[in-house]
C-alpha cells in the first residue's frame, strides 16, 4: 500500500457510506480517511525501533488489537477491521492488500487540543477526564508478578540521542552538550529509582492503561463523557506502565500548550477518585515521565519532519524540547 493508491480510495470514494466532504489525514504511520460518516485507518508499511508495520500479517493484528484495546474506552466508536483490495475498502472477494480501521466519525471541532487553543477547556472539564481515567485504570491494574525492566525506559528515552542532527538542524540550543550529560543521568536515576517503582509495582499502581493519553486523542463533545480514542496497541510495553506515567502525559500536553493550571485540576480530581502519589518520592517520578513523555512527542515529531518538512511541526518540535530541558533541569540540575 502506498500514498499514491490511498490517495485513489479518497478521491473515488472506495469506501462504504457516502464520499462527501472526504478528506486524507496523514501520520508518520498511518493514513486516514474522514467522511461524514466514518474514518478509515490504514496502517502505513513502516519499521521503527518502537513499532513493526512491514508486513500484511503484522498490519492485520495490530488492526484487530486496535480495535480491541480502543473499545475499552470507546465502545461505540470502533465498529472494526475491513479488508482492503484493488475495488478499495471492505471490497469482498478479491486479493486483500491491507486492512482498514473502521471508526464512526466524530466531529473535529471538539478535539481537546483545539479546543484549547480556543481557550474553551476548564476544570470541569478535567473533572470529567478523571472521573473516566481513575476508574479505568483501577479495573486496567497489572499484576504484582509484572517484572519492570530499568533498561527498557532507558531504552526508550535514548532512541532521542538518535536524532541529534535533527534537533542541530532545528538549531535547538546546547542539543549536543545536554544529550551527553543525559545519556549518563538517566540510566542513574532510573536505576537509583527501580526499588521503588518495584515497590509501586507490587502495591497495584502499574496499569495496562491507554499509552498515548494526549489532548489531539481526547474529544470533548457539549454533551456527554469526554470520548478517549487511539491507544497505543502496536507496544504492550508503552501501554503497561506506572500509572504516574499516564497521568504525566495528559499533564506534559497541557503544560505544552500553556495550561498548566489544567493539569494541575485534574491530578487534584483524579487523586480524589484515586490517589497514586504516596511518598515525596512520587513527586520525582512524575517529572521524569513528564520529561520522557516530552521526549516522546519530540521524537513523534522530527520523525514526522524527517517525511514532510512543515514549519509549524518545525515550532512544535522546539517547543516539546524546550519542555524537555525545563524537566530536566528540575530533576537532574541541568
């Protein structure tokens, strides 16, 4: 499957329902269409460290545990896995070239993070989303017996070094100066850290939660629960997780976008339906999964650059490593 193909599907309408108004999206890992009625997901074949598209088996599965793991907290808005072949979307009866995503449609204008660009989400909001989260998570609990990994989270915080020369392009200041001195802090503060998150662990505080909980996958529609979509399927890894992690991702995104007042009310109404935070300890946990969950969007983004160059990406990126050093200078001193 390639974009020239998708871009077919689009614009002849070789999808069910109606082909008004259709429009492409496009991630580094997926294409999606939008219609009045639905969007169709159809995953790019693309390998990274993080995550294994290349090939059709491997598509098929990741589209089936999509949509499983995303009806947990979005039941009515995965409706599932379509065969995709040369007549387009859910055509039967002929050589399947990939698989599509089936999702109603939701109406964009009450997407979190445009939302917040209006000014138009408070507290109440974030009442809401942690009235949905905590209680998600508590039924979501991993097992004492999960074994926690130090050097998997190194692992992870270090695909960052990779892109050096991205970041040099960008002209991020001190980019080679701080990726060495982190290079040797973080592994430190993890390992000086693994007792305890051993200890959280054991005292039911990892959960197999959502992964990738950031106002872009959050709809707040006027009426009604917030909507909570697109859950990291393709990684267990990224989804099982101290539940500070989680929590520090919606937090890190608010603070991105200038609301730091928000995340703030919404780990006061989530302690009130769960309280996750038992030791001052804690409070240094959640600033590194605050700096990691920077350096995961900050990665997300110039590998997003690295196919489409966009200046308004190019600012984004800036920004979540401007985040990133205030994280860091607050945990480690520089």
């Amino acid at each position: 499957m390639n974009s020239d193909w998708i871009y077919k599907v689009a614009d002849q309408g070789l999808f069910p329902g109606s082909s008004a108004g259709a429009v492409l999206k496009e991630t580094h890992i997926s294409w999606v269409i939008l219609t009045e009625q639905y969007a169709f997901k159809i995953k790019k074949p693309v390998k990274f460290d993080f995550l294994d598209f290349s090939t059709l088996p491997l598509r098929k599965f990741y589209c089936e545990e999509e949509l499983l793991l995303n009806r947990r907290l979005a039941p009515k808005l995965y409706l599932g896995v379509l065969p995709v072949t040369e007549s387009g979307i859910g055509a039967e009866g002929a050589e399947v070239l990939d698989y599509a995503l089936q999702m109603h449609r939701m109406d964009n204008r009450f997407e979190m993070d445009k939302l917040l660009a209006a000014g138009q989400v408070n507290e109440e909001h974030m009442s809401e989303l942690a009235a949905l989260m905590a209680p998600f998570h508590q039924k979501n609990r991993l097992p004492a017996d999960h074994h926690y990994q130090p050097s998997e989270d190194i692992h992870d915080f270090s695909d960052l070094f990779a892109l050096e020369q991205d970041l040099l392009a960008l002209m991020c200041p001190d980019t080679a100066e701080l990726l060495r001195r982190w290079k040797k802090a973080v592994p430190a503060f993890l390992n000086a850290h693994t007792p305890h998150l051993e200890h959280r662990l054991e005292h039911g505080f990892w959960v197999d939660g959502h992964g990738d909980l950031h106002s872009r996958n959050i709809f707040l529609p006027p009426a009604g629960s917030p909507v909570i979509f697109d859950c990291i399927e393709f990684s267990a890894h990224f989804r099982q997780t101290d539940v500070l992690n989680e929590l520090a991702f919606l937090c890190m995104d608010l603070e991105y976008h200038g609301r730091a007042d928000l995340a703030e009310a919404f780990l006061e109404a989530y302690s009130r339906h769960w309280n996750c935070f038992e030791r001052m300890e804690d409070d240094l946990l959640f600033t590194y999964f605050k700096a990691y969950r920077a350096n995961v969007r900050l990665k997300v983004t110039l590998l997003g650059l690295r196919q489409h160059f966009d200046e308004t990406q190019a600012s984004s990126a800036r920004s979540y490593w401007t985040l990133l050093k205030k994280y860091m200078l607050d945990l480690v001193g520089f």
